[in-house]
C-alpha cells in the first residue's frame, strides 16, 4: 500500500480554483518532491494532506487514514507524521533541548533529544534561547522538531531556505539518513539542485494540476534531450544542438588538429526543464 | 509499541511549560502580578473614606482586586497571547503534533490558575501590611474564597480561549480586548460601590460573570452586615456559583468548537 495516494483532488477558494485535479501515489521510503511556482496550488494540496485543510473533492489516503475523517484515530496518526511547516518563530523563551524535550513527550516512540540535535547540526546551541538563534539555526530546529517523532511520512515544506551551502549540504546528509531509515518524505522546495540531490520523483504542479511525475533525471524528456555543444572559432563562440555530441566533439578534434577552444558539452538542468514547463502551461495567471 | 501520553499527561507538562515562558518575561511578569497591588495603592490613597460602618474603601477595593484579576490574568491575558502565538506559526505547528487541544487548554489553566494564586498572595501581604486590609476569619467564608478562585480562574481562561478567536492578529488583539475588559471593570463595581451605578449599568453587568466574581468576593472580605446594601439584599451566593458554570460551559464550547490554530 502506498503511503500516500491522491485521487481526483480538488479544492477553490471562491472563484479561485487552487487545485483542480491532482493525483498522487507515493510509494514507502521514497523521497517525494513536489515542485511548482508561488500559487501553482503546492502549498494548498500538502496542507491538505496533513489535516490541515479540507478538501472540495477527490480521495486521499495518508499511511491508510483519511485526514478529513480521522475522528479518534487523530493523534494516533499524527504520532506517526512529521511537519515541518514554512515558518515558526514562537517560544522565543524557551531554550533549543528545553523545546526538543518538550516535543519528544508528544510521540508514542520518540527519537533521542540529543541525537536530534546533533543531526540537525545544533548541538554547539542546546542551551541558547530561541530568540537568539539566526534565521538558519531556528529552521534547523524546526526540523528537529519534525523528526522528534520518528514518523513514517515526514512533511518537509522548504525546509532549507535561508540555509547557508554548507548547512544545505549537511541538512542533505541528513535526509539522505532519514531515507536509511526508512522515513517517507514528501518535500516542498524551490530549489531545483535539492529536489536533484535528494528526490528519486518529482512532481511539477502548475495552475492546480500536475504537469509532469518522473525522476529528476528524466523529467520533461531531459535524458533524451539534445547537448548542446559550443566552442570558440576565433572571434566567434559557436554552438551546435546535438543527439550524438561525442561524434560533434570529434570532428572539431580533427578540425582544430587537437584542443578545442573553450570546449563545452551541456544538457539542460532540471532549471531549464521545469522553467519551460511551467513557462509552457502558464495559461491563466493566478 | 508504547502508547502515545494521556491528554492530561500532556496538560501538565504544558503547564509546566508556559509557565516556565512565562517567567523568563520579567517585564509581564512584575507587571502581571504587582498590578493590582499598584492599584490598590493608588485607590486606597486616593479614597480614604469608610462606605459602611467598619467597611474601608480598600477593603471593599480588595474583594474587586482580586475579581478583576482573574479577568486581566485569564481573560485579558489569553485574548491577547493567543493571536500572538497564532500568528507566529506556533499554534499551527502545535496542531500538527499528536498532542491534542485539550493538552493546550489545560496548560493555560495551569499558567492562569498558578498566576492568580501568586498575584493573590502578593495582594493579601500588601493590603495586610500598608492598607489595613482585613482578612476574614470564618472557615466558610475561605471556602466561598477558595471555590470563587477556581471556578473564577477556570471560567476565565475558557472564555480567555473562546474570545481568542475574535482578535484578526496578534498585534490588534489589544485594542479589542483591552476596553472590553476596563469598561467591565467599572459596570461591575471594581472601582466604584457597584449599588451607586445607574441601573441600566448594573443590569447590563449582571449578564457577564465579572459583577458576579466581585460580587462573590464582597461576600468573603465585606462584613455580612452588608449584605443589605447589595442589589438583592443577599450574596446570592448560589446564583454566583450557577452563573460561573454557565459561562464556563460557553467558553469550553467555543473554545472546543471554534478554536483557530491558523490564521486563515
């Protein structure tokens, strides 16, 4: 059974359709990324999916419950999930352990408080009052508080901004953990190089409905799509779109009779792909 | 597999916690507490005359201390905090733990309860010492006391709770709570002898459990020879006691029934 599976979801506020048909089956331990523009529906269909709104149409099923009729059943799936929502600034008072301990007595099987810390890389802060940690530490601590838990289905929903590159790697390394452990996460981000270092499937979403579903590799026909070949001849850089580049760049080989002059063979990034995709669909603006 | 923590459980651990936040806030804190002892100083200075034979205007100012800080600490306090708490994110990451909102609500009793009992203290050991104050001395009159308190502080935070749901933020949650709560305090006979009022004033106070908390208190620092002064001629303890379960009742059903965790 999937853990997560979307039929036919669809939810307006007024006359804005936010989402207007999306499926989605997320199977066990895989890392999920949903990727799409600021008003695409994204943020509408994950809070959604964990409760926290309800929903015009369309069946859901999150670790085999219903969110919108968990009745009794309510804490109990919720001790099995993981949130890690936008933004939080509350208990400015409270110290980083004091508020990791707090939560840890929550769950029904909580993970260790110090080493949630240390995975989440503040364990130099443990005594440090909220209000004093930087933007990066407090969003570090909003993981934390996410995975106290041990869930099954971690909600991520970007959960690196404002991280500096060196806290984004290692917050990477702490997913790819996660993913040892068996977690399923459904990930939110803006930022294509994570959803490409972490996600086995993306998801594009625009305009309320889902574009595309495939692995970050393959995404809008990249594998397949063409290089693009281009060098220096001279005064003039040239370029040359190409099924076979090996075969371009032996040509020039033996044209320049050794090295190529500023010799490149590119694919388009995931940033090209899902920016002509969402560029393509964009038939309304929202 | 363990089982996850029982509601109550869970309640007093959050207790623990907004207390211990609550501390850490030394401005509110001393401000919080030492209110009414500011005002009693003020108003015991400022109205030196006896209301009654044997009745000080402190002493009767002490039974409306008390009742209105039950108001300012529960529901002036949870009307304004919560939307502030709202707004940061804080609630909405609270919801999408397995700790349930009865979890919460229990944790603001405990903050609200604790609070009452500490300002209290801090009344009665400045009214004994600087006003003259007067304690009663009937063990009956210490039950009254003591059930007003609870009761009082109970039904406080749950309309404290409920009300949360009418501030659109956090930053204008106090201009709307904040002249609910004086123009309440003077209808209900806080500051001035509840009886001098016009009518139409002390009928539209009689609706809300304020008059009846001061009221309540009269009974337990007023000689009972006062009682003849009081609307009814009586305490009316009893219809006291019925009318703070009635409002409690109200704000545990919107608290339960509206509760926003959300902004939107």
């Amino acid at each position: 059974m999937n853990v997560i599976e979307v039929k036919g979801l669809k939810k307006s506020y007024g006359q804005v359709h936010a989402v207007r048909g999306v499926d989605l089956s997320i199977p066990a331990g895989e890392i999920f990324a949903l990727l799409g523009p600021n008003g695409a529906g994204k943020t509408t269909t994950v809070e959604i999916l964990e409760g926290f709104r309800s929903r015009d149409a369309g069946q859901i099923s999150i670790l085999g419950f219903d969110p919108q009729t968990l009745g009794h059943a309510a804490r109990q799936w919720r001790d099995r999930i993981g949130i890690v929502l936008q933004s939080a600034a509350d208990a400015g008072d409270l110290t980083v352990v004091e508020t990791v301990e707090h939560f840890r007595g929550y769950y029904s099987k909580p993970r260790n408080t110090d080493e949630v810390i240390a995975a989440v890389g503040l364990e130099g802060k443990t005594g440090a009052l909220i209000r004093n940690l930087s933007g990066g530490q407090r969003r570090r601590l909003d993981v934390a508080l996410g995975i106290i838990g041990s869930p099954e289905l971690l909600f991520l929903d970007e959960p690196t901004t404002g991280f500096d590159p060196e806290a984004r790697r290692a917050f990477w390394a702490l997913i790819e953990q996660l993913r040892g452990d068996g977690t399923t996460i459904l990930l939110t981000t803006h930022y294509l190089d994570e959803a490409e270092a972490l996600a086995d499937r993306v998801a594009v979403i625009n305009n309320g409905l889902i574009v595309e579903v495939s692995t970050p590799a393959e995404l809008g026909g990249r594998a397949t799509s063409k290089a693009l070949v281009s060098w220096r001849d001279g005064s003039q850089v040239k370029s040359e779109e190409s099924d076979n580049p090996t075969s371009v760049v032996t040509r020039l080989t033996t044209q320049f009779g050794g090295e190529i002059p500023e010799l490149s063979v590119t694919r388009p990034s995931l940033e090209d792909i899902y920016l002509k995709m969402i560029g393509g669909v964009h038939e309304q603006d929202s | 597999m363990n089982k996850i923590p029982s509601a109550l459980n869970l309640g007093i651990r959050r207790g623990r916690l907004e207390i211990r936040q609550f501390a850490r806030q030394r401005e509110s804190v001393v401000f919080t507490l030492l209110f009414p002892v500011i005002l009693l100083a003020i108003f015991g200075s400022v109205f030196k005359d006896t209301i009654a034979p044997g009745v000080t205007f402190s002493q009767y100012f002490v039974a409306g201390m008390i009742a209105s800080g039950l108001v300012n600490t529960g529901f002036q306090a949870l009307a304004i905090t919560i939307p502030m708490e709202r707004d940061v994110g804080g609630l909405k990451r609270l919801r999408g733990t397995p700790m349930p909102a009865s979890s919460y609500f229990i944790g603001k009793a405990i903050l609200i309860a604790v609070t009452m009992i500490i300002q209290i203290a801090l009344l009665f050991g400045f009214g004994l010492l600087f006003f003259g104050v007067e304690m009663p001395t009937e063990l009956s009159k210490w039950i009254t006391f003591t059930w007003l308190v609870l009761l009082g502080s109970a039904c406080s935070t749950a309309l404290g709770i409920a009300f949360s749901i009418v501030p659109k933020s956090g930053r204008g949650a106090s201009a709307v709570v904040s002249p609910i709560v004086i123009i309440l305090q003077f209808f209900s006979g806080v500051f001035f002898v509840f009886t001098q009022l016009p009518t139409w004033m002390q009928q539209l106070a009689a609706i809300f459990p304020l008059k009846w908390l001061t009221q309540g208190m009269r009974s337990v620092f007023l000689p009972d020879s006062f009682a003849a002064q009081e609307v009814a001629k009586s305490w009316e303890t009893g219809r006291t006691f019925l009318i703070l379960i009635f409002w409690l009742v109200i704000g545990i059903f919107f608290s339960v029934r509206k509760f926003k965790w959300d902004r939107d």
